[in-house]
C-alpha cells in the first residue's frame, strides 16, 4: 500500500521540489496528496490542482495545512519539507507534535538551538524525522560504509572530501535561487559551507560512522559584495585518531558536482565521486586496485539492498534520491505497525544526523572567525 505524502514548498520553478516528487514516486511507494507550495495562497492552491491533489487538500499556507492533516482520518503519512532553510524548524515542529513524519531538506534549521528543540520533540513524540542527505542513497557509498565497518581497510586515518560547484562563481542577480543563499537570514550562517559542505561532511561522518570533534576552518568570499562565504577550507580531527580535509566551493570554475569522498587506513584505501557513481575504487595495501561495481559481485547486502537495476545501466542522482524516500517508507511503515524497521531504514539520516550538521555548521562559522582555531563541535558558541 502506498503511503500519503505532503509537501510544504517546491511550488512552481522548484528544482528540489521536483526532484522530491520524482524521488518519491520512482519506487511506488508514496502518493502525493497534499500540500503548501508556496508563500502566496493563491499560487500555493493553483500549483496543488495543477498536480492533480484535491481541491481541499491544496492548502494556502503550511499552519492551515498542519492543522486540516492533523484532523483528518486520511491524513498524510509524512510531510517534506523542501524550503529555504529558515522554514524547516516551525513546519517540522507543528507536524511532528499532530503525529505526522517529517521528511526535510538539510540542513536541519539555521541555529542549533532549533535543532536541538526538534531533536527532544523527536525523543518525546517517537514521531520519525528524515533528513535527505540523499548521497547516503547511493549503493557504492553504502557499500564504502559497510567495508569500512567490516574493517577492510583497518583503522582510519586520513580522510579526504570535497564539493566543488561553479554556479556561483560570478554574481547572479534576480536568481531565486542564488538570492536565499546568499541571505543569513534564510539560509543561516553559512553560505557554501551550508548549502554543499555540509554533503561532503554527512557522507564522510555516514561512511565513518562518526561525527568529528573538532575543526579548523577558513571561509572566503570571493565575489564582490557576498554577505555569505563562497568557499570554504577545513581540516577536522575524529576522536579515534583519524584525521581530515574536507573543501567545498561554488566559485570552482569548470566544476559541476564534484562531490568526493577519499579514505585511507592501515590497511587499505577507498575513492567514490558522485559523478561517477556506479564505480568504487578499493586499494588493498601491497595489492593493485579493485574496481567494484555498483550491481557486480561481491558487494554488501547493504549496497545490494540500494541497487534497483544490473551493472552497466547507470544509477545516479534520482535514484539515490528515490533511496532515501524508500527507505523512509519502511521506517513511517514500520513506525505506524509498531513493528521494528529493515535494518536499511536504520540507516536514514535522522535528526541526530541533523543536529550535527548544524553543530559541524556553526563550529566552522567560530573557528573561521578566530583565524581558523581548533573548534569543538559540541561546543555551543556565543
């Protein structure tokens, strides 16, 4: 049976919120039924009909909407959540407190105090929270996340991320788009280090399975009259002694999506790029290096799990995507059952995914201020 899903921004000319609506259907597992697609009433309702929801189900602003889905005996099973970052925290919150899961878009909220209110509404309600740090659906950084806990390249010691974008790498003035990111009061403190960086950082910490403790970070601006840093320079330390760089830029010119996550331990080393997806280079030491195979032999149950078609058919960014929501699936299924999740439901980024990116957020923004110090990521800052 499918699951009722709404959506609170992505109207018309939204590239996420597109996106959000191909990911979900592409497994079958969602209907579209609801939603608050805009901060005009009037073009909120008109894009709803335009999708084919029912008239009274095309809601005029998100609070009408949380209260009516609420109420109702058919209500939504999850909402998502695809706003300028400012917009997350309040809708999450109402929705959460009617029972309904939440599916948002990262970073969690714009402050940490935000995310940790949404972080205790969680732990009290049980209500399901999901972040769509959708790199985590991809099956060969799952399958990186599964060597790495099997111990195939022994204890980490460097990593290496970064996301290097060029869509900004010049100013773009009237651009929708490039203006709310641009805006720390919509898109919070950090400019690229929110908006990209904090992708590079969730697939490393997802991979290592740990957060980091501390970081050094310098943030530039380097086109004229950006409030916001357009490229950003990190190194990071884990408690377990590994240690990291981690760039992300959109001033990279001639970059597209080059987000990449290189790791190295004892015994081994690891290298994905989200361009090439499909494709997982593994070095055992003293061996030559093994090209594995998104759908070829040998993967994790956990890769096989996330991969739909054979080797050679490509799989990427949709489909990834679609992982995330597949898995949410199981997870709001499993939650409103009673039962246990899959143990791939499990894997989600969650809210505890989501404090911490906030927390990696607003340490960087301290440290670059103090001349790149060594910053705490459980420290709260001033």
């Amino acid at each position: 049976m499918r699951l009722a899903l709404g959506m609170i921004g992505g109207g018309e000319g939204a590239f996420i919120g597109a996106v959000h609506r191909m990911a979900a259907r592409l497994d079958d597992r969602w209907t579209l039924a609801a939603g608050a697609f805009s901060g005009d009433a009037g073009r909120s309702r008109a894009f709803g009909q335009s999708l084919g929801l029912a008239e009274d189900r095309c809601y005029g602003d998100w609070q009408a909407m949380a209260r009516a889905e609420g109420a109702r005996p058919d209500r939504i099973d999850a909402v998502a959540i695809v706003t300028p970052n400012h917009l997350h925290h309040a809708p999450a919150q109402a929705f959460l407190e009617a029972g309904i899961a939440v599916i948002c878009d990262k970073p969690l909220t714009t402050s940490l105090a935000d995310a940790l209110d949404l972080a205790g509404t969680v732990a009290r309600t049980g209500t399901p929270l999901v972040l769509t740090h959708n790199y985590s659906g991809y099956a060969m950084v799952r399958q990186m996340r599964a060597m790495v806990a099997a111990g195939d390249l022994g204890a980490i010691r460097v990593v290496q991320a970064e996301y290097a974008q060029d869509w900004l790498a010049a100013p773009l003035p009237g651009n929708k788009q490039a203006d709310w990111r641009g805006d720390p009061a919509k898109a919070g403190p950090g400019g690229a280090l929110g908006d990209i960086a904090t992708h590079a950082y969730h697939l490393a910490t997802f991979v290592l399975g740990a957060a980091a403790d501390q970081v050094s970070a310098e943030t530039s601006r380097f086109v004229a009259g950006r409030v916001l840093d357009d490229d950003v320079q990190l190194r990071l330390r884990w408690a377990g002694g590994a240690r990291g760089q981690l760039w992300a830029s959109q001033v990279a010119v001639g970059a597209a999506n080059g987000l990449r996550l290189r790791l190295y331990g004892e015994r081994g080393g690891l290298e994905w790029s989200q361009e090439d997806p499909d494709i997982l280079r593994f070095t055992p030491l003293g061996e030559p290096p093994r090209l594995l195979r998104r759908g070829g032999p040998g993967l994790s149950a956990a890769a096989q799990a996330a991969t739909r078609i054979p080797a050679g058919h490509p799989e990427g960014y949709l489909e990834g995507f679609a992982r995330i929501y597949a898995d949410a699936a199981d997870l709001v299924s499993a939650h409103r059952s009673g039962q246990s999740p899959p143990p791939t439901a499990l894997d989600l980024p969650g809210v505890d995914a989501g404090v911490q990116g906030v927390q990696f957020i607003e340490a960087a923004v301290r440290s670059a201020a103090a001349d790149g110090r060594w910053t705490s990521l459980g420290e709260t800052g001033a």
